[in-house]
C-alpha cells in the first residue's frame, strides 16, 4: 500500500512539475506585430498593425475574400494615430486614434478609417463607426510580398504615402500637413530672443519657397555668426542665388570651396562646386 501511495505521489509531482514547465513556455505569435512613429513636419504619425505571412496561400480571392470588409492584417485591426488634423487623400481628418478596415477588390481598394480602433478582426464591424471612406487603385507587383507590410513611403516635411503590400497587390493613400503658419509663427517669436535661429529660419524659407529677401537676409546674419563654417557658405550661396543675387552667391561658394579645401572636407568641396556652377 506505501509503494502504490509513494507511486502516485511521484506521479503527481512530475505532473505537476510539467504543467508548471509547460506555462512557462513562450511561444512566437502566427502574426507579428510593428509599431511604426513617422515623423511628418513637427509632429509624428504612430501606426501599429498585424503581419501574417502567405505560408502557400492564395491570399486575394481566397484568405482575404474580394468585396468583403477585411481586418487589414491579422489579429487585431491596425490603428493610427494622429497627433494633429491632417488631409487623408484630400479629406481632413482630426487629431485623434482610428482603426483601419479595407474592402479589396481586383482592382482598387476601399480604406475605411474607423472611429472604433479597438477591434479584434472585422467581425463586429459596424458601418455607422466609419469616419471615412475612399477609393484607390491597387497596382501588381512584380515581387511577392510574402509578410503583410505597412509602411510610409516618399516622405516630405509636408506630406507622405501610406502603403499595404502583401503578396503582388500594392495601395496607397496620402497623407498631408499644412504646419505652416505655426513654424512661420514660432520663427518670428524666435525671432524676438537673443539666440536667433537664422540659418534654419532661412533654410525652411528656401525649402518652401516663401519670402527669399528675408531667407537671404537671414543666411547672412548666419554667416556671419560662423564665417568659417563651409556648410553656411554652401547654403548661403544658393539661398542667395534664389534670391537673385548672383555675385553673393558666385562669392560664397568660392569661399566654401576655399574653405573645405583647407579643412579636406572633400563633400562640401564637391557641394559648394556644384553651388557655384549652378549660378548662371
């Protein structure tokens, strides 16, 4: 009778000891998740999806049925975050948290932005959460996609394309910002103080084509500030050219050159060479 006791004692310890073993076990998820914080301008846009892979699956027209609101990845629903009112595809979307639905179709997608983010697959979809709606066309791909991705392409201080890739299909939509008037007018409050931002004031006027007169005037006070600086010379020079003083901006880069030459800073030789060369 001792020796059946002391059996299943024995028994359920190692029983015991392998559901303790067993839970400490971490196993990889099917579908792997990716935070993504793209900077647009000043602020940031966060992006968190789902990545399944193909695994040999007809993935449009069979896992992912055409026509049919699809969850846009795996698991849970992809969520955006906005940080400040924007324009997707031409709609202006406020600062805020929404959930990203698609309607594939052979040749163009809908994007849904949804009020609801938190949604596990698209099975409590509802139509009256959707903030909006809009078409794109799909494109084919000459290389397969084999994990779902998302990602910001041709990225601007203004503006960028998000993407969804998986498989040989491809979509995209814009996203833009319109910061200006906030920068214009923290610059001239910066402005105001005794450490004045002159060269990246004058470098943001030349990028967005805004008043040249005062980005030259700027790029002087900086130069000044920095008169052995070859970087300064090669901006000045074309800051300078665009606001058509030709023989400032003729002088700066000679000077730049001069100055990387001494300094054998062999890429700001190459640049205030192509600056003065430009000058016509």
């Amino acid at each position: 009778m001792k020796k059946i006791i002391l059996s299943l004692a024995t028994a359920a310890i190692l029983f015991l000891g392998a559901d303790l073993a067993n839970a400490q076990v971490k196993f990889p998820p099917a579908s792997s998740t990716q935070t993504i914080i793209q900077g647009l301008g000043i602020r940031n846009i966060i992006l968190t999806y789902q990545r399944p892979n193909i695994n040999n699956r007809v993935v449009f027209g069979g896992l992912v049925p055409y026509n049919e609101v699809w969850r846009t990845g795996a698991n849970n629903i992809p969520t955006i975050t906005l940080d400040e009112d924007v324009t997707i595809q031409g709609n202006i979307v406020p600062a805020g948290n929404y959930g990203i639905f698609t309607i594939p179709t052979p040749n163009n997608w809908t994007i849904i932005l949804s009020k609801n983010p938190k949604q596990w697959g698209a099975y409590q979809y509802n139509q009256e959460d959707d903030f909006l709606r809009f078409e794109v066309p799909s494109e084919k791909t000459t290389e397969t996609v084999e994990s779902f991705t998302m990602q910001f392409e041709d990225v601007t201080t203004t503006s960028t394309k998000l993407t969804l890739a998986w498989d040989k299909v491809k979509v995209g939509f814009t996203i833009e910002a319109d910061q200006s008037k906030e920068i214009i007018a923290s610059i001239e409050e910066a402005m105001l103080e005794d450490n004045k931002p002159y060269f990246q004031a004058a470098q943001y006027y030349f990028f967005n084509n805004l008043d040249s007169k005062k980005a030259a005037e700027w790029i002087i006070e900086a130069d000044k500030g920095n008169s052995k600086a070859p970087h300064i010379k090669y901006w000045k020079s074309r800051i300078l050219a665009k606001a058509g003083d030709k023989q400032g901006a003729k002088k700066a880069a000679q000077e730049g050159i001069s100055m990387a030459k001494k300094a054998n800073n062999t890429e700001y030789v190459k640049l205030n060479t192509e600056a003065l060369n430009a000058v016509k």
